[in-house]
C-alpha cells in the first residue's frame, strides 16, 4: 500500500499514539482497513494492536522497550559465568597465575579472556560484577604462613574441649592481646565538604603508649598500661594481676608472641598451675581473638578525643577508655558475636 511507513522507524512515543488513534477509531465502527490508512500502516498492524488491547488494556498500546531481553546480550553463559565466579571467589590472582594482587576489573577481565576467550569492556565487566552480586571491598591482610587446617581444628576441636575443661574445672576462660596507640595514628573519620580533606592538629613529636587487656564472655573486661614493647617481664606483671583479680582458676588464651612463651612466664606458671593455664591460638589467626575488637574500640573512642598534649595525657586518656569499658559488662559480651569469633560465646 502506497500510505503505509515503516513503522518501527519512528519514535516510540508516535508509534504509541498511532496505535492509540487506530484502536480508538476501530472503537468508534471505522474498519480496520480505514483506521490503517488513516494512520499509515498495514491491515494487520492494526490488528496486533486489538488483539494486545484485549488482552492488556490501554497501556500494552505503549509497548516494549526495544532490544534483546534481559540476559539475551550476556557473552557468557550460565555455565562459563559460574566458573569465572567460583576462581574470583576461591583463589587470587597470582594463584591463577595473572599478574595483579587483587581482583580490579582489569584482573577479572584478563581471566574472562584467559578461560573464556572473550576480551571484554571494563564496562561489560562491571555489569557482570553487578549481575553476580560482587561488591569492591578492602580486603583483610593474612599472613601467608597460616596453616589453615590448624585454624579449623581449633575451631571444631581445640576450643570446644577446652570450654568443656573449663566448665568441668570450674576456670574462667579469659582471651589477651596487645595493643599500641599514638598520637600520630589517625583511627577515624571526621565529615567534611567534598573534597576539603579534614586536618587534625597534633603534636609533631611522636608519643606513644601500650597496652595489655583480657575479656571474658560474660563482659569481665581487665587491663594493664605499660611503656614500650611487651617482654616476658611485662606480661608476667600482667598475670599476676590477673590471678589476684579473679576468685577462680583462669585459662588464658592467647597469641604466639615470643614473650607468652619466655622460660620467665612458664617457669611461674608451673608453680601456679592451681589459678591459671596459658593457651595457645593458632598461628597468624588474630580475627578469631576476641579481644582484638576490644583494642579496635579502644583505638575508635581514642580519636574521637583531642589530640593528647603528652605521654601523660595520652596515658590518662587511655586508662580512663577502659575504666568506662570495663563499666559496659554488655558492650564487652557484644564483642563476641562478631562472626569470627562468635565460636567463643
């Protein structure tokens, strides 16, 4: 017919009012055949458009957006996407043998071309990305040393009797770990106008203090300041602290410190084998020490204080933190239900 257009060139807009006008005037007793011409297009585009009326009313005459559908235009199917998820989850980089440290989308796009070979966008990468639910998150540093089997077995094993020891013994099980703070440390973060970056005024000599802490899971929370680095003296102090401050028999957990294994500590311990045992955790494991969060805490509330003006003010600072922690039995007990170490509840 001489009248009709090529429909699918117009805009979506005038292809929906055209269909519109059809309709209605087949509506009003005109014929398909006259309500075709009028609009300028085929009998049977006309047709379609009754037929979809009926069926969806006025708003399937607004039609579909146009295109491939959802999934259609994806370059790698079900299976090859799977696979490509499982390595990005499972593995690093270097151990597929790519050259980066993390998974950017230039990492992930050279394994895509690698296994699949496709090269992809790193547009086309991010809509995978997205697709699959993978978010860009700073990852936690772990040493490469750690013997993962030895992890697991302290959490299906090793802990599990020890808790059961403890509770047939009558001990209290304490978790230690130390800690440092600073003055030059920046623990925080202050709001501020896109692109002024906050400045915190600080002492340009640096001053320093350390401290040792231990907690329970009932919210029993001790602690001891100290100068320095740990040695065997120092945590032999904190013991005998921690033995005169408890009115049961303790077990210990702790790290693998060289100074928690000094012939000073062990020879004490042997003579007092009545009122505490030491207990070790896996090597390279410190997310499953729950006084780990205890330090993260203490380091939080620290910067949300001015800048201490000396040694002095930062040790007072720091003591007066923890008295106000050890004053909050449930925010100490809230530590342990982290994921890492929620085993220890």
């Amino acid at each position: 017919m001489a009248g009709e257009r090529d429909f699918r060139s117009l805009a979506p807009a005038v292809q929906a009012e055209l269909r519109r006008r059809a309709v209605a005037m087949v509506a009003s007793g005109i014929t398909r055949v006259a309500a075709a011409a009028a609009v300028g297009v085929s009998r049977r585009y006309v047709g379609k458009w009754l037929k979809a009326r009926a069926a969806g009313g006025d708003a399937a005459l607004e039609g579909g957006q146009r295109g491939r559908r959802p999934g259609e235009q994806l370059v790698l199917k079900d299976k090859a996407a799977a696979r490509i998820r499982r390595l990005i989850t499972d593995k690093c980089p270097d151990q597929l043998k790519l050259p980066f440290a993390l998974w950017t989308r230039e990492a992930v796009r050279a394994l895509i071309e690698r296994e699949c070979g496709v090269r992809l966008s790193l547009q086309a990468v991010s809509v995978y990305l997205k697709r699959w639910g993978f978010t860009a998150q700073r990852p936690m540093r772990r040493a490469s040393e750690r013997r993962e089997p030895e992890v697991a077995r302290w959490l299906a094993e090793d802990y599990p009797a020890i808790a059961a020891r403890a509770k047939t013994e009558g001990a209290e099980i304490h978790w230690a770990d130390e800690t440092g703070l600073s003055n030059q440390a920046n623990y925080g973060r202050s709001f501020a106008p896109r692109g002024r970056t906050p400045v915190i005024a600080h002492k340009a000599e640096r001053i320093s203090q350390s401290m040792i802490s231990s907690l329970t899971n009932r919210g029993k929370l001790r602690f001891m300041i100290y100068d320095g680095a740990i040695n065997a003296r120092i945590f032999l102090a904190f013991l005998k602290r921690l033995v005169r401050s408890c009115d049961r028999k303790v077990f210990l957990i702790v790290d693998n410190l060289r100074p928690h294994r000094a012939k000073l500590v062990t020879a004490w311990l042997e003579s007092h084998t009545d009122s505490i045992e030491l207990l070790y955790l896996p090597p390279f494991a410190p997310e499953h020490n729950p006084d780990e969060f205890v330090n993260n805490d203490v380091k939080q509330s620290m910067a949300r204080r001015k800048p201490p003006a000396d040694k002095a003010e930062l040790r007072r600072n720091l003591a007066s933190t923890m008295h106000s922690l050890q004053k909050r039995p449930a925010k100490v007990r809230a530590f342990f239900q982290a994921p890492t170490v929620r085993y220890a509840a």
